[in-house]
C-alpha cells in the first residue's frame, strides 16, 4: 500500500520548505552582492536610471547636475556617462576634445558649465561603434570611474551623478533616481529597475515623470501623448515618492541638442521650474 501523507503536515512541510528555501536564497544573493566602495572624496554618488532607453535619462542627469551645482556653489559636481555604447554627454554639455592626462598618468575630465564631465563619448570617434561585451564594459566603467576622476573631484563634500549601464557598478552607489515617461512599456522597465536596486540596498529616492504632458504653443491645449499619471501611479505602487513631473517641451529638445541644458540657458523659464522645484 503507497505511503500517503496527512493533508495537514504537507502543507506545514511545504510552508517550511518554501521558507528555508527563500531564506537560503536570500543569503546566496546576499552573499553574490559586491559589498560598497566608497570613492575617496566623494560624498554622494546618485544613478539617473530607467531600465529602458529614450525616456530621458541624459537630459535629465545633466539639468539635474546643473541644478544642484546653481544650488549650492561650494559642492562640486561630476557628470559621469556610463553609456558606453552611445554616449550623449559630450554633446549635451558641448564637450569635445581629448582629456588631458595629470602628472600620474590619469585623465582629468572635461569641464563645462562648472561641471566635470567623463564619457567614453571623449575617447572614441563621434560615429564609430563600440562592440565591447562583457568584463571590457565592466573594466572601462570602473577605470572611468575610480582611476580617471577620482584626482579630480577631491574635496569631502563633493557629489557624482552617473547614467545608465548601473548594473556594471552597483557597488558603489549610494541612491538612485528612476526615469520615466508614463507610458506603460516604460513603466514596466522602471519598476523592474526600481525592485533591482531594492534587491542590492540602493535606496530608491523617487520617480521622475519624463514628457509628461505636451502644451501646443498656439493654443495651449494641453496632450498626454505617452498617457497621463503612469509614474505617479507605479510610484503609489512601489511607495516612493514623484520628485519631478517634466513636460515634453521643444525648448527642452532644442537646448540639449544645441550643447545648451536648459538649466543653465533658460534659468528662468518655466520649464526649468519643473526640473528645479524637487532640487531646491
């Protein structure tokens, strides 16, 4: 006659195999999570991430970075873009040129606007493509990051923004900052970034709403062209909270094009008020 078990104990053995199993899975995460490494002189290190390409995260890393450098003149700001595959920094703060090496070999990033910058876009050719994979992605970051900036931002009290590629160097961030537009598909790629760095003890500041909303010039009609309130709702979800709600603006468009961020060649415009008010 086969062996049956009671109804009741397969369920408590169940319940006590799924938790000795989810404990044991968090403890091999735990234990395969590179541990924090400060970088020597720089107080804050903040991610501009997404998940997901084209909602903004470039635009709003760089008005960000201008914003909190106009906030406060004596902390020092560093813009690092950590897109290696297509970098836009150099355009954005209109950067170009070759970094020039210090005494000790290492490159000091370009400034512009009262910002270091450093970007694989200063070292590779406008139009050529970068096929790197891998541990040469993951070897670049980091020499871009600890060993090529490093000389230069040296004071205590100074902040790094960083974009993009984060899973490459999640061991030395401090918080992070989601972009995205409300559109669902980009939703469903913020959240997925918003659970990754609640996975690896990065503390998740808030959302940005990215082309929330687009106002005709002419007859001030206002259009959810990407849907309305997506990201406040996922931040209802994910209880964070929505630090900016940025309208799709063609001054906006136009400025970061033109090497002008619209922090810095706007100030007073309305459209900056939208990037500034959760900086301030």
């Amino acid at each position: 006659m086969p062996w049956k078990m009671d109804p009741n104990t397969a369920c408590k053995f169940s319940g006590a195999e799924s938790e000795t199993l989810k404990q044991r899975r968090t403890q091999i995460m735990s234990r395969g999570l590179p541990k924090q490494k400060p970088i020597d002189g720089v107080k804050q290190v903040i991610v501009v991430a997404s998940g997901k390409g084209g909602v903004g995260k470039s635009t709003t890393a760089v008005n960000l970075a201008l914003a909190l450098s106009a906030n406060d003149s004596s902390k020092a700001v560093g813009l690092l873009d950590v897109d290696v595959y297509g970098p836009s920094i150099p355009k954005m703060m209109n950067l170009k040129g070759d970094p020039e090496l210090s005494q000790s070999n290492l490159m000091r990033p370009l400034l512009n606007y009262g910002i270091a910058c450093m970007s694989m876009g200063f070292l590779v050719e406008e139009t050529a493509p970068i096929v790197w994979r891998g541990l040469m992605v993951m070897s670049a970051i980091e020499k871009l990051l600890r060993q090529k900036i490093r000389d230069f931002i040296s004071s205590s009290e100074r902040n790094l923004y960083k974009s993009d590629k984060v899973i490459f160097i999640i061991h030395i961030l401090q918080r992070a900052v989601i972009v995205s537009t409300p559109q669902d598909i980009a939703l469903m790629d913020a959240r997925k970034g918003a659970e990754m760095f609640r996975k690896v003890h990065v503390p998740v500041l808030g959302l940005v709403q990215n082309m929330s909303v687009f106002q005709c010039p002419k007859c001030k009609h206002k259009t959810h062209i990407f849907g309305a309130d997506g990201a406040r709702r996922l931040a209802r979800t994910l209880d964070l909270d929505i630090l900016g709600d940025i309208p799709l603006h063609l001054n906006i468009r136009e400025a970061s094009d033109t090497g002008q961020p619209i922090v810095f060649s706007q100030p007073e415009s309305d459209e900056v008020s939208y990037i500034s008010k959760y900086v301030f």
